[in-house]
C-alpha cells in the first residue's frame, strides 16, 4: 500500500509516496534555506508564500518519477493507475509555523477529497522518529533522542502507536542552541551544519562549557549559549572559533549522549533511535555509532537526507500510527 506525505511545517517543502511504511518509492523535497539566509532565520510569512509557489510543481515531479519507477499510468482503471495505489494521504499538521503548515493541509484535503482517500494528520516530531522506518528493520520497544530545531526530548516507544515524552528540555532546543550560537560566530543560517564543520577542526577541550545541570532526563541549554557568550565578550587577543564550535558541540552532544543512554539502560531497552536535524550532527552520529560497535545497544539513525524535515517520514508515521482525519482539521504550533 503506498501512501502519500506532505510536510511544510518550516521552510522545507516535500513530497513522498511511501510502500507499506518502509519503502521510499519516490521524494521530492525543495529546501528554502537560501531564501532565509539573508535574513538570519525562518520569515514565516515569506516560507508560505515560497510553499504556496513550488507546491503543485513538485507534486507532479514525485507522481513522474512514481509512475516511471513503477510501470505504472497516472490515472488508468481502478487496479492500473499509480492513484488507485495510494491508501491515503498524510500531512504535518503540527508542531510548526501555522502559515507554512496551512499550505500543505490545504493541499492534502484537496487530493485527499479529489482521490477519495483517507486524510491522515501526523505530528512532526513523532514523524521524525519514523524516519528510522524506511529502510530498516527497526520494531518498537526503542528509545528515541529527538533533537531538532524545535525540541529536544528522550521518548520511550513502547509500541508503534504508544510513546511517552520522558525528557525534555526546559528551555532552548539543542538546534536552536546550535542555531543561536553559530550566530554568535558569525556563522549564518542555518547554525548547525556550519559549526559541525568548523568544530571538526578545533579543539573540544578548549573551553570548559557547562552540560546545563539539569535533573533526570530534562535538558537546558540556555547557560550554554550564555558561557560562550560570556567567552567571546572576555576574550582577550585572538579568539580560535574553531576551538568555541568544538567545545560547544562536545558540551551539547555529551549530555544528550549520556542521558539517552541512560534512559535506555534504565528501561532495559537495547534499541536507540536518533531523529531530527541534530541527529545529522558528525560528531553525535559518532558518538552513537562507536556504542553500537561497543555491541550492547542497536543503534538507528536516518541518512542525512531524512533527518532534516522530508516528507517520508510523514509517510511513514501515517502507515504505522496514523488516525484518519476529518477534513476539517486545523494546523498547531506547538506540541502538547
Ligand atoms: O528537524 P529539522 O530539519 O527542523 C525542525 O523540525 O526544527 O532541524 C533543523 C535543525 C536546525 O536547528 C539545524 O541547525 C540543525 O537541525 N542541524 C544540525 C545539523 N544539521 C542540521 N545541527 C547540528 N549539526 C548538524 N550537522
Ligand atoms: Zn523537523
């Protein structure tokens, strides 16, 4: 059974049609980061607007490629056409920019009621976790990090439609810690990808950051930000940003690293699953990687293509997880 993602919760539009949750059959995906990069950050009002522009274009695109890869015609009788193949059509509706997200439920009502099919609303976070789906053979029992631009939280799945948030953090995102600070070093937009690379070159025991003591499995990053703040303005003579970018990352990626593995360890799960932008972070992946080769926990992790916003992820929550959705559900801005 295929089914049909959309996801314009930000400043990514994309489109996926995904086989039985797993298999990615064919993804379009247009990235607006060039068009915020002049201004520092996300304009939501310019976003929808950007959303509203490439939208149908890149439907038509997923639906060719689709078509081409399966032998299959667009339209055609009821057993022949590449639409009778879809169960239904899934859609962020939130948590994300209500204006942005507005563009792609408007879209998916439309197919949905043209194609008389079910309309699925996904949550954006837990679609990130189900970016771990495609391709792979992950079950639940797992724990998921998910770490984005928006939120940071250790999540138990107990099931593939039960999870609990068992963590979080009480002030800023781990990407949006990543985002401001690279602000601080004159990185630009968008922060994380550019202190990754930078960091590869410094030193992580530089600058002594502060974890941000936090108790059990919740998280703080604002006294972070703050340290490197307070680092640059009292610098004397010539500041190795390098050494700042490294010594930042390791203090993020130490705590996320520690408490997700305890969390696991606490719940006796082997299972670790990485989700969202972050989870693209060299020196995180690393990290998780060298415990998976350690031997006692299993590690996932999307390819980088899907731990940013895409559209299979959407796909894919919606075939394990997703409730049908009367058409006249609204987009939300923030989670529960
Ligand atoms: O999941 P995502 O694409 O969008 C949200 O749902 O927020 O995550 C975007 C976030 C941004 O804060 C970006 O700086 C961060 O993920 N990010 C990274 C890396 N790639 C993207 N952070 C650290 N290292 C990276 N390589
Ligand atoms: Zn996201």
């Amino acid at each position: 059974m295929l089914y049909l993602g959309i996801e314009t919760s930000c400043d990514e539009t994309a489109c996926a049609l995904v086989e039985d949750g797993r298999k990615l059959i064919s993804g379009r995906l247009i990235s607006q980061t060039e068009v915020h990069k002049a201004f520092g950050g996300v304009v939501p009002e310019v976003a929808a607007r950007r959303h509203l522009e490439v939208f149908n274009g890149l439907l038509n695109e997923m639906f060719e490629e689709a078509c081409l890869k399966l032998s299959l015609p667009l339209r055609g009788d009821n057993e022949n056409g590449l639409l009778a193949q879809i169960g239904a059509v899934a859609c962020t509706n939130g948590p994300g920019l209500i204006g942005t997200l507005l563009v792609g439920l408007a879209g998916a009502k439309t197919l949905a009621w043209a194609l008389e099919k079910p309309l699925l609303a996904v949550d954006h976070i837990q679609a990130h976790v189900c970016a771990n789906y495609i391709d792979s053979d992950l079950e639940p029992p797992f724990v998921a990090l998910v770490v984005s631009g928006g939120h940071t939280q250790i999540m138990h799945f107990s099931s593939y439609k039960e999870f609990a948030v068992l963590g979080q953090t009480l002030d800023d995102a781990s990407g949006e810690a990543y985002d401001k600070v690279a602000r601080l070093l004159g990185l630009g937009y968008p922060g994380g990808p550019a202190i990754d690379k930078l960091a590869a070159t410094g030193n992580p025991r530089a600058y002594n950051f502060p974890e941000g003591r936090v108790e059990g499995l919740n998280f703080s990053f604002s006294g972070l930000k703050t340290a490197v703040m307070r680092t640059m303005e009292n610098h004397s003579g010539v500041l190795n940003t390098a050494d700042v970018a490294a010594s930042f990352q390791d203090a993020v990626n130490r705590v996320l690293f520690k408490k997700t593995v305890n969390c696991a360890r606490e719940l006796g799960l082997n299972r670790i699953v990485l989700a969202g932008g972050v989870a693209a972070n060299s020196d995180l992946r690393r990290r998780f990687s060298e415990l998976s080769e350690a031997g006692t926990y299993r590690v996932y992790r999307p390819p980088l293509s899907l731990c940013t916003d895409n559209a299979a992820m959407v796909a894919s929550a919606a075939f394990f997880s997703g409730v049908p959705a009367p058409l006249s559900i609204g987009a939300y801005s923030r989670g529960a």
